[in-house]
C-alpha cells in the first residue's frame, strides 16, 4: 500500500520509491544527490501507479537527455498493429517515452495495450482524445468533457498527459494582433483555440487546473504543459505570444508543485540558432527549473524530408543549454505519418543530439562509449567498432556493400590510411603504399 500519492510527495517526505532507486542506478547517481532534486521538482519520474510494466527514467537537465517518440493511429493510417510494431522498435532503440496522439477510432484499447506491454513512460493529448471519445464536434463539447477524458488516460496508466493550460482567452486577441507568420501550429493548441473561439468560454484546462490537479495527484501523473503558442516558423520564435504564454506556464508550474504534482514544461519549436541557448535559459528561470521539453528546434522551414537532421542540429543546441527532454522528429514531419523507417531515422537522430549534448553537459559516463570507439578505430577493430554505434546494422550495411581489398583499410583511403600508416610508423614497421 502506497503511503504517497506522488514520486514528488515521496520526496518531500523523505520516502525512496522503487522507481527512483532505478532512476538513481541507471544515472550513476547516488540516492541522497537524486532525491533532492525530485523534491524541488527539477527532476521528475514520470510513473502512473497503474503503469505496472514500466521501466522508470527520470528527466532532467543534469541527468541523460531522454528522448520521446510520438507515434498513434489517424484517419488516413488505421493500422493498429502497425503502429504497435513502430512503438516495439522505437522501445528498442532506445526512445524512452512513447507519445500515443492517436486520431481516429476507438482510441482506449491502443493506449490500455501501450500501458500494459510497453515499459516505456506513455504520454497522450487529452483534447485529440475528446473529439473522437464523445463523437462530437469541438463545439458541442463542455469543459466537464475534456476533464472528464483527462481523468480516463489517467485512469488508463498514462504516465504524463500533455495539457494547453496557458493559453487564455486574452491569447485569442494576442494572435489577432501580433499577425503571427504561422499562427498556432500546435494541434491541441489549436484545438483549445478554436473551441474557447465557438463558445465564447474560458479555456477549460486553465479555468479548471485546479481539478486536473487533483486527478494528476490521484493517479502521479505529470503533467506536461503544453506550448499552444510555439513557433511553427523561424519569424515567429521568440515573440510575444510565446514569451507571454512561458509566463503563465511559470505561474502554472509553481501551483502544480504546491499540490505534489510533477511538472514538464514545453518548449519551442521552430528557431534560429542564435536563439536557442536564450530560450532555454529564460525557461529555466522562469519556471524554477522544471525541466525543458523541446520538439526540434527545428533550426530552418526549408527541409522539408530532412528535418530530422534540422531538429538534431537545434536539439543538440538545446539540450547542451539545460533542455532535458528531446521529441523526435522524423524525414516525414510536415508531410505525412511517419513509417517504420521514418521512425528509425528519427530515432538515431535525436539519440545522436543527445548523447552529444550529453558529452557538452559533462553527464556521468556519457563519453565512455566514444573513447572505446576511438581505441576500437585506433586498432582497425572493426566489431569492437560495431559494439560502440549508434546504429551498428547501417554501419555493417555500409562497410560490407563497400568493401576494401585489404581488411586493415576502408575503400575510401585503402592503403593511405592514416591510421594504419600511423600504427605502422610507430611499431617500426615498413609502410607499403602502392
């Protein structure tokens, strides 16, 4: 019997839960550096009580960036086991969350399924969920509705929901206004948007955050609070419609920790470069610490089929900057759902920003594995080199299409190789070339 309702509360109150033992062992960490940081919300384990297959992680600056995979069925793509297939190879290359922001059909045995056989944390959208839970257009629904679908996934396992709780209805009139190049891109954002519009009401996930807070707390969901007013264009980064919307996200971050309840925030986006260390810095400040999470930054809109390279270019940015937290993106982004493939190379991509940020960050054994590939390629060891990749299948796949006359070289140097010119050199060997 649970005598804490949040890995949070347990914290505070000096309990070590199962789940941050973990957390701690697969961190290098010790308990009494970990629990401090969970208690002060900088770190949080995202791990609903009803998740009962789950392998926990913890997000946060200081520990190993985490990387979240968004995957689920739509109208055009129904294919649930499919979609199951992406999720399995995703877990296995390493994604440690899974995003369900399924659109289409009976949504609650894809995310009962994920819950019950995927060990990695589950997140969902709740606003996608209540069009199609109730079968009724946007307009027709009320704010019990929405509440009432947030309190189904959490029930469901959901390990952390994300919710549009900072846009009000003075972000209608701020859009209005400031003429935004791309207007809202987020999808839930834009839903929130377009009912608070029809009917005339406040936001629901704002008007009633204090009831969310409760169902979060009853269930330890964290909450990750959505940026409805990210940019979707590089014009748009760093305007007032985001930087207004971070405030109340503060604002919204500090009332969810006085409840015990463990808080993600979001971040953009599409931006440029220069701007992105900023960006994480005021987030930081703003909102206490909690840690930052960041699809792309996509760091150019003309991409298009290649910005999974454009997201791991800004990702990286980002993460060495104090985001915790990278979503993936895929060659298919802005274009279609993502396949198998799609997925794998979104995947590799944001593991490859990562683990990089992580080498910046200093993180505890994030340069083990590149010191051993650099002894593996210092010895023209071609499987201790394969043992060290990232991707080590594409690695073989490369090397055996194209392969060399002699084993000790690759085709491209062949015998001007310098490392086996240096390795000869140095054990006073003679050097043939030609």
């Amino acid at each position: 019997m649970r005598n804490y309702a949040t890995q949070m509360e347990a914290a505070r109150i000096g309990i070590v839960t199962q789940e941050l033992k973990t957390v701690a062992s697969k961190e290098r960490m010790t308990i009494e550096e970990l629990l401090p940081l969970v208690k002060e919300g900088k770190v949080v384990i995202c791990a609903n009580k009803n998740h009962k297959c789950l392998d926990p992680e913890g997000i946060g600056s200081m520990l190993k960036t985490k990387i979240n995979v968004n995957l689920g069925v739509s109208r055009d793509c129904k294919d649930i086991e499919l979609e199951l297939q992406k999720v399995m190879s995703a877990v296995h290359m390493g994604a440690h969350s899974i995003m369900d922001l399924s659109s289409h059909g009976n949504t609650i045995p894809f995310r009962r399924k994920l819950t019950s056989e995927c060990p990695a944390m589950i997140g969902t959208v709740p606003v996608y969920d209540s069009v199609i839970h109730y079968q009724r257009d946007l307009a027709n629904l009320t704010a019990k509705d929405f509440i009432d679908v947030v309190r189904l996934h959490a029930e469901d396992g959901v390990d952390f929901v994300t919710l549009h709780c900072g846009i009000t209805r003075k972000t209608i009139e701020q859009i209005r206004k400031h003429k935004r190049k791309m207007n809202i891109v987020s999808r839930g954002g834009s839903l929130v948007f377009a009912w608070m519009c029809m009917t005339g009401n406040e936001n629901p996930f704002y008007e009633y955050y204090d009831e969310i807070l409760e169902i979060c707390r009853e269930y330890d969901v964290t909450i990750s609070l959505g940026d409805a007013c990210r940019p979707g264009c590089i014009a748009d980064a760093s305007d007032v419609c985001q930087i207004e919307e971070l405030v109340r996200l503060g604002e919204l971050t500090k009332r969810a920790w006085e409840r015990d309840v463990q808080v993600i925030v979001e971040g953009p986006g599409h931006m440029p470069m220069d701007q992105i260390e900023a960006n994480m810095k005021m987030q930081q400040t703003i909102c206490m610490g909690a840690p930052f999470y960041v699809l792309g930054p996509l760091v150019t809109d003309i991409a298009p089929g290649y910005d999974h390279i454009t997201s791991a270019i800004g990702g990286a940015i980002a993460a060495a900057s104090g985001a915790a937290f990278l979503c993936y993106v895929t060659p298919a982004e802005h274009l279609a759902l993502p396949n198998v493939e799609d997925v794998k190379q979104g995947i590799i991509a944001s593991k490859i920003a990562a683990h990089a940020a992580d080498i910046a960050k200093g993180i505890r054994g994030a340069k083990e594995m590149d010191d051993k590939m650099a002894d593996a390629r210092r010895e023209l060891d071609w499987e201790a080199q394969w043992e060290c990749a990232i991707d080590p299948e594409n690695a073989k796949r490369i090397r055996n299409e194209r392969k060399p006359e002699h084993e000790d070289t690759c085709s491209m140097c062949g015998k001007f190789c310098a490392v086996r010119s240096m390795n000869k050199a140095l054990a006073g060997e003679y050097i043939d070339i030609l």
